[in-house]
C-alpha cells in the first residue's frame, strides 16, 4: 500500500525545509515553522500565492477569530512559514517582519495596499466577502469591529520551477 497524501505532503514540506537551510541563519536551521496556502478555494490560493512570488504581495491578514476556531496562536515576529500552493505543494519560505491587531474598519491603506490585490476599495471588498464565509464556516459575525491580525513578511527563499 502507498503513502497517504497527507503523508507524503509532510514529507515534501520537511523536505523543503532542509531545502531552505542555505538560505537562513544557522541558529535558526532548528526553529519550528508552519506551512498553509492562501485563502479558500485553488484559484485564490493560486493567485495569491503568485502575487508572493512575484514580490507584489508583501502583507496578508486574518481573522482572529479564526485563529480561535483552529485553536492556533497567530504568528510571531520572526517565524517562518513555508507557503503552498492549494494542493499541498511548497513553494517558498517567508519570514514574518511585523504583527500587529486591528478591527477591520481601521486596517491602514499601506497595509491593504501592502497585500497586492488592488486599490484599497478592492482589498476592502474583497476581504469582507472572505471574511463573511469565514465567519459563516466558524459560527462567528465579521462586521467593523472584527479584530484581523496584520502580517509583514519578506520572501526568504523561493522555490524555481
């Protein structure tokens, strides 16, 4: 019987890990790290994800509350993070450079702009519609005065294909 999916993406993000140990400094070689992909469906992950590659997207956000639901801490200054396409597959390292709360209603336009994703009007459209299935998938309401958790990051290391 063959490796399960799950199995063999663990394998493929640890791999790349080792992978990135050229490209980080050798106290951190042994520091833990997470892997996930961009938003909700492949086309966003996809999309995303290319605006990291590409340099564009330099900052991305969450709910806490959706920290909560998947009773995960939000990231800290200076963690690492592999990101990955929607199926699974690495496809570089980011280190986070700054975290900072805010209610929605006052997340600054450089941040928003810092995302890559359009005019701050489109990045507020668009984030309302994610953040309301969000909200839906968790049993919780996005409005205003829902707290987000503002990530910078810097591309440590990118995987070219």
């Amino acid at each position: 019987m063959g490796e399960s999916p799950k199995s063999t993406r663990k394998k493929m993000i640890e791999a790349f890990w080792k992978s990135c140990g050229d490209h980080i400094p050798m106290e951190d070689w042994n520091a833990s790290f997470s892997s996930w992909s961009f938003g909700d469906s492949a086309e966003l992950a996809d999309k995303l994800l290319a605006l990291v590659l590409s340099g564009v997207k330099t900052a991305t956000c969450g709910t806490l509350f959706d920290y909560e639901a998947d009773n995960e801490v939000p990231p800290e200054e200076g963690s690492y993070h592999i990101l990955t396409d929607f199926a699974g597959i690495p496809h570089c390292l980011i280190q986070i450079t700054s975290v900072t709360l805010s209610p929605f209603r006052d997340v600054p336009m450089d941040f928003a702009l810092a995302e890559g994703e359009g005019s701050y009007e489109e990045w507020r459209e668009a984030h309302i519609k994610f953040f309301n299935r969000r909200a839906e998938e968790t049993s919780n309401t996005f409005d205003g005065d829902t707290v987000l958790v503002l990530e910078h990051f810097k591309v440590v290391y990118a995987k070219i294909n």
